[in-house]
C-alpha cells in the first residue's frame, strides 16, 4: 500500500527545494544544495515512481526543516536586530515560510489520504 503525492504538493515542495537551495547557498553552500535536492528529486519522481518519490520528499522535508527553521530563524533574528540588508530578511523569511507550508502540506495530505494497493 502507498500514499501517492498530490500534484499540488508536488509543487510546492519543489518550490520549496529550490528556494531553499537558491537562498541557502551563501550560507552553506554544498549541504543547502544537497539537502534541497531530496525535496526536488523526491518532486520530480513521485509522479513516475510513487513511494521511491514519496520517500525522498519525506526524508528531504526532515532534513530541510531541521537547518532551514533554525538557521532561518537566526538570520531573522540577528537581521532584524540591526542588519540593514532587507534581502536576507526577504530571503530567510521566505525560506522559513516555505518549509512551514511544505511541512504543513506534506502533513495534512498524509492524513486525509486514504491508502491505495501497489498493483
């Protein structure tokens, strides 16, 4: 049984790889790329391959949140306490709002859908 991933979701998680490899490349360059690239690979297969492309999105959103949010959340900080450059705000800002929606989509769509069989 597999859980496939909706086009919608699909989407957004690319966005969401992709933003996050754009914008974390200044900061950590080789681990921002390598991180996004589960969420843009696991986008791009789970069309073709369901659970190989579901898992790599998964695993891609676990680790994508657990450098994103914090360090996203500390260039807001140090930003906003007196940084003048409003495009790493911008950029941390949305990075950090991304991986919230991609989580929340991933999230919501694993509970409301029902499984089907692997035929």
């Amino acid at each position: 049984m597999i859980m496939i991933v909706s086009t919608k979701t699909r989407w957004i998680v690319a966005a969401t790889g992709c933003t996050t490899a754009i914008t974390g490349i200044p900061v950590l360059s080789w681990l921002s790329a390598f991180v996004s690239g589960f969420l843009i690979v696991g986008a791009v297969l789970a069309r073709r391959f369901p659970r190989t492309g579901r898992d790599l999105i998964w695993f891609g959103a676990g680790l994508t949140s657990l450098w994103v949010i914090p360090v996203g959340i500390g260039f807001l900080y140090v930003s906003l306490k007196g940084g003048r450059d409003p495009r790493i705000i911008a950029a941390a800002l949305v990075s950090v709002l991304l991986v919230v929606a991609c989580d929340t989509a991933l999230v919501k769509e694993a509970f409301g859908q029902r499984l089907t069989t692997d035929d």
